[in-house]
C-alpha cells in the first residue's frame, strides 16, 4: 500500500511563534496560523522537540504513516479521539529517501497535529485560568466539582469510560499501546455525546518502538518491568474506572463502581492483578460498559445543573475553522519527565419454566506491512524539486505542490451525527446500527439481526431459527421436539425498538451487542419478574461466521433486562 506522508518547513507555518500554546520538558506547542497546503482551514498545532530532546524520527514517521493504513471507520473514530501526528516538520534539505534518518543535511524538528478544540476547554471563573478539561478533574470529590462548575453526574462518567475503552480497543487493533494513560492526557467533553480525546499521542508506542523513552505518571505505575503494553493499558483503564467513580486521585476503593456495575468492579478488580496475562482486554470492558449503560438508562434521571463553564452549545464550532489570528494563549499539557517506577437470565418473552430458552433470542486491523515502496511518498525521482511556495511536499505523484483533499475530520472536531441510512430492514423488523457504524460488520450483523427479529415477528419461526449455526446448543436443530418447544416459547413475544449497538472480536466470536424491547402475554415475562409484559432488553450474542453471520448464543453474563 502506498501511503502520503506530508513533510512541512516551520517558515510555511506563519508566525506560529506568536501562537505559543504551551510548553513542556519534551518542546513547545504552538498554534499555527497558517496551515499550508492540504491543511489549509484545518485547526492544527506544531510540537517543536527541545533540541537537547533524543527522539526517534523514524518511528514518529511510521505513526504519521499509520494513519493512512487504518481502515475509513476506524480512521473516523481515531481522528475524533486523538491528536495524532498528521504531518512532518523538517529543517535542511528537503528528505529525499526513508526512512527518514537516512537524510544527510535534513533533520525532523517536530510534527503536526489537531488543535484541541475548544469542547475541551473548561472554563471558571474560580480557577487562575482557562484549563484543558482533562480527566483528572472528576477524581474530586462533588463540593470540589461544584466549585468550579463542573457537573458529571454517574451516567456521563459511564459513558466517558465507554468512549475511552472503544478507543483503546481500536489502538489495540492496530499495534498502538498508549503506555501514560493517566487522567492528565485524557481530555473530555461533555458537549454532544460525553467523548474522550487523548493527547501526547507521540509518547504512544506503535508496534513495539517509541518516539522517546517511556515515562510513566505517578501513582499510576504499572507493577510490571515491561512498560507500554496492553496489558499495562489495562492496569491503568482499571484504575481509571475505579478513580472516577471514587472520585480520588489514589483510592483503588472499587465500592462505588460496584454501586454502580458488579460487572465492571469485578474487572477493574482483575485489572488490578499483578499479572498481566490475567488482565481483562478492552473487549471484556466494552461487553460490561454496555450492559451497565442499559441498566443506568433504566434509572430515573437524576436532574442536572447545567455547566456555566462549558463554552456555549449555541455557538459550535464550524467543521473546519479558521485559524485565529490572535489566539488566547492555552494551556498544553506535556508529560513531566519524572523517571519510571524501578447478571440476571431471562429474555425475550421467556417464562420462568423455560429460563434456559433465554438463549433462544439470545442464542447469547491489522496495520497493513509497508516496505520499501513508501519511499514513493517522498518527492524521490528527476523532475521533484524543492520549491519555495509555503506548501506540502507530498506524494505519490508528480512532485506538485496542490493541496489534497484530506478524508476525515480532525480530533479537534465535533464527531457528525450518525446518518440516518444506518438503518437495516426486513420483513416484521428493522434494526438501527447507528451506534455501530464505525465497524465495518456492522451493516451485516445488523441485516441477520433484522431478518431473525423480523422472521419472529411474522411467526415465520424456521425462518427464524435458520439464522442459528447449526452447533448451537440454544435449541437442537435436528429435534423435531426441540424446535417445537422454541416456537411455543416465541409465539407470545414481539419485539421492537431494535438497535445494534457493538460489534467486535472475541476469540473465535464476534460479539454484538443489540438492544431491544419484547411485549409477551403474562406468565411469560423474564425470571423473577414472570408477568411482565413489556421488557426492555440488552444481549451481547456470540456470533458464528461460517455461512454470513449465526446465532451460537448468548452467555448469561451478556444479557441485561429490566421492565418497561
């Protein structure tokens, strides 16, 4: 695969020095004015590497790279969550071959990056100044939070952990670890959906190199030598999911996160292990998240205060704002350089005698190698000169100076609503996939889920039960009495409201997650709640993939209900 790596001078930047934004032990961030080339309009900053720094321009490269080798939806979700590197800034003689430490007279002297927007800004007028709204904010106890008008009620911590744990996923997938994944380079908006935005990407490991040297943030250590792994992410998620909640910068008390999900304190209990292997993956945390969102959705909501210190919603952001020219100095954060530390069953109109026919309903990248080929990204070959026009050199191509259309919207940027074709329809039932769209399986899963529904909704039950794998242990396909007892089971059950949620790997599954609403006759309600007659539903099925998307089941642990 043939990539475009742009390669930038600071003079195409504007008087970016006058746009300083912040500074750390690592360099210096600075708005740039005017981004050239490909970037114009784009809401961008240069980090600029102290001099006396060591840092390795070949990996950074690789990263920028990266970027272009993920897949168009995980692109999407990354851009939005990240402030990763997008361009390359050099000084000396233009680089003409990769990596880029083969340059003589040519040495990398930082990168380009999304701004953070100002979503992620908090504003009060009891605190010194503006501060980036980072994580470490909600490890306060409430009066702290009310002080400085901060108001993040349970549910918005939930769904916080939610988006962090989706972004980690998708860098695990694609050999990213983020190594000092600690509450000071997590940011977060509560504008829209709650999101979070990591920043200091460049200190992010990618397939097993780093930039510069690991560091880690005290009191947030993991206990093993090896540093920046997934295992070591997990560690740190854990406390993360156990500090917010407890709202403390150093309690790995775990009560209020089981107040709030069993599910969820069992596995930041094992992220708390001593050894990696044990250690839940991101996946196991995604299934938890989900099922504790629904049950949280169940809840009255408890009112909120507005935040007077968030910027006006009435006054968004345009997709690609121009820079400003005279920009209010922003405080960046940049690492210190301290050195390392040496759940119910039941379902879908199921009666109490045939529990275990929960299942029936519930049934419950790879970064592509680059070779020697992305030397084509340089301007490398006869007729490629430097010229002195404030633009991009990129390629492949011609060597011209053109700008390029870019193909996703920034992290600094609002993610766009999802679009109203995330829908998939059958006879008797659709299911939106909305939630999902970002996982290219989605659609598919999603089609299979809406002919199942669909098929029992129109009493067409061996229909319905040709979307089991024929190994289920669900129903016994081959059993004439199996199969009539499942269609006497489903025969008082509708379901509507559907929507496809999740979709990711788990071994030799793939998980998804779909919520629904069932109305069936009395008696046949879910365990303990026998005569309901209207239940709302989220399941985490197991999925086969040997002929299109199947039914294999729903373990018990993935199934959530509660009345409607």
């Amino acid at each position: 695969m043939t990539t475009t790596v742009s390669w930038v001078r600071p003079d195409q930047l504007g008087d970016y020095t006058a746009h300083g934004l912040g500074a750390g032990g690592q360099g210096k961030v600075y708005a740039v004015p005017s981004p050239p080339g490909r970037f114009q309009g784009e809401y961008l900053a240069y980090k600029e590497y102290l001099p006396a720094i060591a840092y390795d321009a070949d990996v950074l490269h690789d990263m920028v790279v990266l970027r272009d080798l993920l897949s168009p939806t995980d692109r999407t979700l990354l851009d939005n969550r990240l402030t990763w590197p997008r361009a390359m800034v050099y000084t000396g003689r233009p680089p003409q071959r990769l990596p880029p430490s083969q340059n003589a007279g040519m040495r990398v002297v930082g990168f380009l990056m999304p701004r953070v927007a100002r979503a992620y800004e908090l504003h009060s007028p009891n605190l010194s100044e503006v501060k980036l709204q980072a994580l470490e904010f909600l490890l306060n106890d409430d009066g702290y939070a009310a002080r400085i008008g901060l108001h993040v009620d349970d549910r918005q911590r939930l769904a916080l952990l939610h988006d962090l744990a989706r972004t980690l996923d998708r860098l695990h997938h694609n050999a990213v670890t983020v190594g000092d994944l600690s509450p000071k380079n997590i940011l977060f908006t509560l504008a829209g959906t709650p999101k979070c935005l990591l920043i200091d990407c460049d200190s992010m490991r990618y397939r097993g190199r780093d930039v510069m040297d690991q560091v880690e943030t005290t009191g947030w250590e993991a206990p093993e030598p090896a540093k920046a792994t997934t295992a070591s992410d997990s560690w740190k998620f854990a406390l993360v999911a156990a500090r917010v909640f407890n709202r403390d910068h150093d309690s790995t008390d775990l009560a209020p996160l089981r107040a709030v999900s069993t599910e969820l304190a069992n596995l930041a209990s094992r992220g708390q292990t001593r050894d990696p292997a044990r250690r839940p993956a991101m996946g196991e945390w995604l299934t938890a998240l989900d099922l504790a969102g629904h049950r949280m959705r169940q809840r009255p909501a408890a009112a909120s205060a507005p935040n007077p210190n968030q910027p006006p919603r009435q006054q968004p952001l345009p997709p690609n704002p121009a820079p400003d020219p005279n920009p209010a100095p922003i405080p960046v954060w940049t690492p210190s350089q301290r050195p390392p530390a040496p759940s119910g069953t039941g379902g879908g109109g199921l009666g109490k005698a045939l529990v275990s026919l929960l299942l029936v309903i519930a049934g419950v990248w790879a970064a592509a190698e680059h070779g020697p080929e992305l030397v084509d990204s340089l301007p490398f070959g006869s007729g490629l000169t430097t010229t002195d026009d404030p633009s991009v050199r990129s390629a492949p191509g011609s060597g011209s100076d053109e700008p390029e259309d870019t193909q996703a919207t920034q992290g600094a940027q609002s993610e766009p609503e999802p679009a109203p074709e995330h829908l998939a329809e059958a006879p008797g039932a659709s299911v939106d996939y909305s939630r999902a769209a970002d996982e290219p399986r989605a659609p598919e899963v999603a089609d299979m889920f809406a002919h199942f529904y669909g098929a029992i909704n129109n009493r067409d039950y061996d229909k319905a039960l040709g979307h089991y794998d024929p190994a289920t242990a669900t129903v016994d396909l081959d059993s004439a009495a199996s199969r009539r007892k499942w269609k006497e089971v489903m025969a008082t059950t509708r379901e509507s409201d559907i929507a496809l949620t999740a979709v990711r790997d788990s071994g030799d599954f793939t998980l998804a997650t779909v919520t629904f609403r069932s109305h069936q006759d009395p008696g046949y309600g879910p365990a303990g709640d026998e005569n309901s007659t209207c239940t709302d539903w989220t399941i985490t099925y197991q999925l086969t993939d040997t002929a299109g998307y199947r039914i294999f089941k729903a373990p018990k642990e993935g199934v959530s209900h509660s009345p409607c």
